[in-house]
C-alpha cells in the first residue's frame, strides 16, 4: 500500500513539474537524455502482415498454397503459375475498416479509446505468362506484403509509450516456374523490397499548447533483397499438396530523427540516423481434397518467424549532445501460425462461391507490447462470389476480423513511460471489415 501511495506521488509531482516546465535544466536534460534512449520501443510498430493479396484466395481463407490456379500463385505458390494456359494479368484492391480499440485499467478511466483513421486501402497486381508446349512459365507480382498505419488520440494515458506509426512496404517480385515428371512444379522467385517509415511518440504525460511541444519521431526508408520458392504435387485429380517459403528481408533504413522537449530542445532538432529492421520469413503447407470437379476443399498451415523483431540499434550521426546516441531496442516477439480453411462450389456456367476461415496466434508478449500493434489471437470469417469466363475474370470477397479482449498486465514501458506514469497495461480488442475486388484478363 505504501509504495502504491508513494508511486501515485511521485506520479502527480512529476505531471505537475513537466506541464509546467518549471524543472531545473539539469533535469530537463535528464529527461531529454532518456527519452531519446528509449523512444525508438515502438520501433517496429508497423510491422504487421498483409496475407491478403486476392479475392478469390481471400474468400477461401487464404487457404490457396495447393490450389494456386491464377496469376496470384506469384505470391502464394509460385509453382502454381506451371499449371496455368497461356496469359494472364490480375489486379484488385483490398479495402481495410481496421477498428481495434483500447480501454485503460480501472479505475484509471472507463472510456475506450480508437484509432484515428481507421480505412485503408492496398492494392494488387500479377502477371502470369506460359507459353504452348513450354515446360516453363515466368510470373511477375507487385504487392504489399506489410503496411500498418496506426494513430491514437493523445488522451489514451499511453501517450509516453506510443502515438503514431505508419509503414509503406511494397515487392517486386518476378517468378519462374517449372513443371516437371509426375505431376510436380517447382518454382521460384526474387523479392525486391522498398519500405518507407515514420514513428512517432510524446515525451510527456499529457499534450499541452505550444510552445510547450514535445515529441520524438523517426523517418527513414530503404531497399532490401529476398526469395521465395514453392512447390506443387498433384499425384491424383482429388489431391494436391503445396508449400512456399518467403526468405526474411533485412532492410536498413536510411533518414533522420527529430525530436523536440521544450524547453530543453526549443525546436525541432534533427539529426541523420539509420536503422536496420529484419522482417520475417515465411512458410505456409497445404493440401488440397477434391472430391469431385464441383469442390475444393482446403487447409493450410502458415507459420512467421517474428522472433526476427529481437533487438535492435538506431545510429545517429550529430547527435544531440543532450541526447543518449545508439540505444538498443529489446522486442522479443515471437513466431506464430495461422491456420487457414477454406472451400469453394463451382457451377457449370462459370460461377462459383467461396468460404474461409482463419485463426492467427498473437506474436507480442505482455512485456513487450506496444498499442502501434494491437496484437491479439484473431478470429477471420470470409464469404465470395466470382466468375471465370472465356476472357475475364472477377472476385468479390467480404472479410470480417474479431480479435477477443486481450488483457495486458505487466507490461515494461519506455523510461519516459516510468517518469511519465504510464504504460501500455489495459484491455484491447479488434474489429475489421474489409472487401476484396478483383478482376482478371487471360488471352
């Protein structure tokens, strides 16, 4: 009881001198020091997984890796485009509600809190080419494989911990395949990568007026290289079996920070700085069951490796002499699965409909979680209809996304969270709706 009284002390001593910025300046550069130390936590906010590159495998629960039967087999198998005739280009846009909501600890406050913005849209586009009587097809796919924008309102009471995060992420990815004896494809593809981010947090308890800003934000972008592979076995009409792998990307992102504690650092002050970010690789399993020509029924297991977003460093040059240089960040996520199922109904004038079902394992721990990931254990129902005819293609897929409370407790803040009282303790959960328009040309 004592230290809870002494710690709600110290709490409303240290809101009280920050909103007045009535510290001594050896304080204040304390302040300054740590918080550009630790600021950079929420470093790999934007870090989530974009598996929904097609309407049509979308509506199957992305349950696609033993199927791979249109040009988006680029991404999801690339084995699968040796099973394809003759050209094909697909394209669509994945349009995103994304509504995950946050409600601090009792009795702290009872309201919930949203994110800003909550629409977002991805598009997508694929190209598949196998020539008559040739043994070899070639791919090509432009995609998004990662993106996240996130803003929370700056009265959450984790405004110290985390407030902004945006990640741009797109692939060029050309593909070859092969088909080889017994019914098997092998195929495989180079990843070229291009990522834009930009984070950004407060340095204080509560926003107050200018002159009074305070913040730190970080800015970079760059370039990075990968692979994926896939395979394809189709021993007998009721059975195919498929899997892909996806390499990591290690991308070191070349910008600037800024950072601004008045009235320590007046102004915005800007110093070059990189950092290099390691996303994931990839693996997903599948097989396929065909009863009859009129029904696909598939699984798959798809496995990320996000024990990559371990520990980091982001170097400065020039760097505020107020301010700690090369901090370290520790992440310490973990791998996690999702399990896809899907099946869909072919008629015989070309139209077919299409159900699936995702569940995918929460990656961030309690210790190390941050709001810029409102990361759960999701649950994802899809339902679609589309239409093969003898030139043109379309899919149109509804998506909805639950994720359960998830309770965080005991969560290791930033230093400026500790000075600050806050943390990224409360209740989270999540709600999305998302359409899938997509259209295709074969010739």
């Amino acid at each position: 009881m004592g230290r809870r009284v002494f710690r709600r002390s110290l709490e409303c001593r240290v809101r009280y001198l920050l909103s007045k910025c009535h510290m001594t300046t050896r304080s204040n550069v304390c302040l300054a020091a740590i918080a550009w130390a630790i600021a950079p936590l929420t470093l790999y906010a934007g870090g989530a997984r974009l598996a929904s590159q097609d309407g049509f495998a979308s509506a199957r629960g992305e349950a696609f890796v033993a199927t791979a039967d249109n040009a988006s087999a680029v991404y999801y198998n690339p084995a699968g485009i040796a099973q394809l005739e003759g050209t094909q280009i697909r394209g669509g846009i994945y349009g995103i509600y994304l509504d995950p909501t946050f409600t601090p600890p009792a009795p702290a406050n009872t309201n919930d809190f949203h994110i800003k913005n909550k629409e977002a849209a991805v598009p997508q586009l694929f190209f598949a080419c196998h020539p008559q009587t040739w043994p070899v097809a070639f791919g090509l796919g432009l995609y998004a494989p990662y993106g996240l924008g996130v803003e929370w309102p700056e009265d959450t009471g984790f405004r110290a911990v985390a407030v902004k995060s945006e990640l741009m992420y797109l692939r060029f990815n050309p593909t070859v395949a092969v088909q080889l004896p017994w019914h098997l494809s092998f195929g495989a593809g180079a990843m070229v990568d291009y990522s834009d981010i930009t984070l950004e947090q407060g340095l204080r308890r509560n926003k107050l007026p200018p002159p009074f800003d305070d913040f730190f934000r970080f800015e970079g972008d760059g370039w990075t290289a990968g692979y994926n592979l896939g395979v394809l076995w189709h021993p007998i009409e009721q059975l195919s079996f498929g899997a892909t792998f996806r390499s990591s990307t290690t991308i070191t992102m070349d910008g600037h920070t800024d950072v601004q504690l008045f009235p320590v650092i007046a102004t915005p002050d800007r110093s070059p700085a990189h950092a290099t970010f390691t996303f994931p690789w990839t693996c997903v399993f599948g097989v396929s069951y065909r009863p009859t020509p009129k029904w696909n029924i598939e699984f798959n297991a798809d496995y990320t490796d996000w024990s990559s977003f371990d520990k980091t460093t982001i170097h400065q040059e020039n760097a505020n002499p107020n301010v700690k240089s090369d901090p370290e960040i520790v992440l310490n996520w973990e791998a996690s699965w999702m399990y896809e199922f899907g099946v869909t109904r072919y008629f015989d004038s070309g139209w077919h409909v299409s159900a699936g079902y995702v569940f995918s394992q929460n990656s961030v721990p309690d210790a190390h979680y941050t709001p810029l990931v409102p990361d759960m254990d999701k649950h994802f129902l899809t339902a679609g209809v589309g239409h093969k005819g003898k030139r043109f293609d379309y899919d149109l897929t509804y998506q909805f996304g639950y994720g359960p409370n998830r309770e965080v407790t005991g969560s290791t803040p930033s230093t400026v969270g500790v000075i600050a009282g806050q943390s990224a303790d409360g209740t989270y959960d999540f709600i999305s709706h998302a359409l899938l328009l997509t259209a295709g040309m074969h010739f």
